[in-house]
C-alpha cells in the first residue's frame, strides 16, 4: 500500500463463505443477473480495445470474476441476503456505479478517454470501494477504517482471481488510491460533541480532492512516478462516479438520499416509529442533503464535471424547492412524532416535483 497504515483487516465469515465465483453465484442465485448484464453491455463497450491489450481477454475475464464475488459478498455481508441490511451500501450501489453512471462517462467522453486497464480499474472500484462497513471509525492519512478495510480485501481477491502484485502492479497501485481516495470525511468539526460515527455532519467531504496534498506529506516524490500521478487521475474520476447520485433523475437523487437516512438511522439505532427519529430525519433531509450538494459536493476529474455537471445543474433547483417543501410540509402539519411520519412527508414532497 502507498500509505503505511498500522493495522490489518482478516477476512470475516462473508468472506470466508464466498470464496470464489462458483460460491458467488450459488449463493447470490438468481440476484446476480442484473449484475450479468452489466458485465455482458461492458463486454460490447470495450471491444473496440481489446487490440490495445494483448491479454484483453484474460484480463477482462479475471475483473469479471472479481465483481461477482464482491457483489455476492455485498450482498450476504448488507444486501439483499443479509440480516445487516444496509439500504444504501448494498449491491445495488454496485450496479449504479458499474452500469450506469461508466455508461454515461463512456457516452460523454468514449471508450478511447481511457485505456482498457483503466476501465477495468472503475469497475473493479464500483464493486469493491464498499466492501467492508462496519469497522471501528479510524482515520490514517485520512483514509478511513471502512475502506481501508475494503482496499486489503480487494488485494486478496485480486490475489485470488489470477492477478500478480509485481506484473498488475499499476492495478493494485490504482485500487489503493481509488479506494482510499472515496472516503468522505464524517469527522465532527472541532470542538464537536457528537460521538456516534453515524451521526456525524460531513465536514470535509471526499478525500479524492485532498488526495495530492495527503500524497505530497507521505510521498514527496510522486509527482515523479508515472504510475502513482495515473492512479491518482483514477481517484479523481473514481471519487465522482461513487459521489454522482447528485446527477441522477431527480426521483433517483431523492431516493438515495431517503437511502441514506434510513442507513444512518440504523446505524444510530433509532427507531423510525419513535420521537427520537423525527428530527434527525428532518434535519438529515433537508439542511444535511443541502449541504451535501451545494457545500461539500464537488466533482474533482474533469470527465466527471463533464459527464454528471449539467445534470447536477439541473437537480440544483428542484432539491431547493423539495428543502422548502417538506418544511412547509411539516410546519403545516405540527411537530412530528417519528421520522417515519417525515419519510412520509418527505415521499409527498418528491411526488409534486418530479
């Protein structure tokens, strides 16, 4: 790793289960589909690069490999199999990075913007930039536990699937940066008394666009290496497809962000159905999606700005009015008893927006 981080993350009993793709694809069963028909549109859209890599096939059968297995370990450790359901980082997160947003960045841009180890590169991020959710809050070189956690799982699939540390160097070299560089900052500001790493207010946002500051402090040298200054462009293009929800639909944008709140509320242990939820999901939805999207999103490649800027434009409006809304929504009806009664609220306001 670029980074000299302290401690390991072992393999837990998800990754124990699924340890290969014949594992993967008996246990996730019929919910892999949609995951094999992404994989199957991107087999057609990198065809036209296969001559400039003379291990094209092998190359793009072994991140084929890596992605199942991730997302069946997505989906057993917080998915749809899972007893730890998270609503938003579960494999369907998987399948919006991986399908649809690439597409729009091969659309925008073509598949002649980056190379066929690059695209290889996104997908496997898309897959396993979430892997690992539950590690104890630890941030080194601003990287955070949780993918800390997912970089080293990720080396050991690549490890499994075929890959060479030495010969896939700039893979490996690439995760570590793309991976790394996701983390979005949930510190408190100084002097905060929050203590629950679920409820803490972004205060920094992605690390992708502190990457090079953080690069500079632990590697003075790597502007001077090609492979390090490459991966760090992946980070950057990398950081804004996981962050580009911002430019989807509109009806999608909302959706993730009630996603978002529901996972934080689980994370809190608050019950949706209790007092004690209501304000939180009030203040998550409205001043905190404000927040997010005006204060500390930011697209930091230019082929992200390019592919998902206007589209975030066009959200920009629309999310002012669904802020005022619900609160005109709420005030209108009195203090509300649970969040659930603001998620519903909430719905009511998307619905006359879209």
């Amino acid at each position: 790793m670029i980074f000299a981080f302290p401690r390991t993350f072992p393999a837990d009993e998800v990754e124990l289960a699924v340890v290969d793709v014949d594992a993967a694809c008996r246990i996730a069963g019929a919910r892999m589909q949609p995951l094999e028909n992404v994989l199957a549109g991107r087999l057609g859209q990198l065809r036209p690069l296969w001559s400039t890599n003379a291990n094209a096939e092998v190359l793009l059968a072994r991140c084929a490999d890596v992605i199942r297995i991730a997302y069946a370990r997505m989906a057993l450790r917080h998915g749809s199999l899972s007893e730890d359901f998270h609503a938003y980082h579960n494999e369907t997160h998987i399948l919006d990075i991986l399908g649809g947003r690439i597409d729009r960045l091969i659309a925008t841009h073509g598949v002649f913007a980056l190379g066929l180890r690059d695209w290889c590169i996104l997908g496997l991020f898309a897959a396993c930039h979430d892997l690992r959710q539950r590690e104890e809050p630890m941030y080194e070189a601003g990287v955070g536990a949780n993918e800390r956690a997912s970089i080293e799982e990720t080396f050991r699939l690549l490890d499994h699937c075929g890959f060479s540390r030495s010969a896939d160097a700039d893979i490996y070299l690439a995760i570590d940066l793309t991976i790394g560089g996701s983390t979005f900052d949930a510190r408190p500001p100084p002097g905060s008394a929050a203590f629950n790493a679920a409820e803490l207010v972004q205060s920094g946002g992605a690390l992708a666009a502190k990457l090079s500051q953080k690069l500079d402090k632990h590697r003075p040298d790597w502007r001077n290496d090609p492979r390090i200054v490459h991966a760090h462009d992946l980070a950057l293009i990398a950081a804004d497809l996981d962050t580009a929800n911002v430019a989807e639909p509109f009806d999608r944008f909302a959706s993730s962000a009630e996603n978002l709140c529901l996972e934080r509320e689980m994370l809190c242990l608050r019950n949706l159905d209790g007092v004690e939820s209501a304000q939180p999901v009030l203040g998550f939805l409205t001043d905190g999606q404000d927040r997010f999207f005006f204060d500390l999103h930011r697209f930091n490649s230019e082929l992200g700005r390019q592919s998902f800027g206007p589209a975030k434009d066009d959200n920009a409006a629309r999310l002012k009015s669904l802020s005022l809304g619900l609160r005109a929504r709420i005030a209108m009806r009195g203090r509300p008893q649970s969040g659930r009664q603001v998620l519903k609220a909430y719905a009511e306001t998307v619905a006359g927006l879209v």
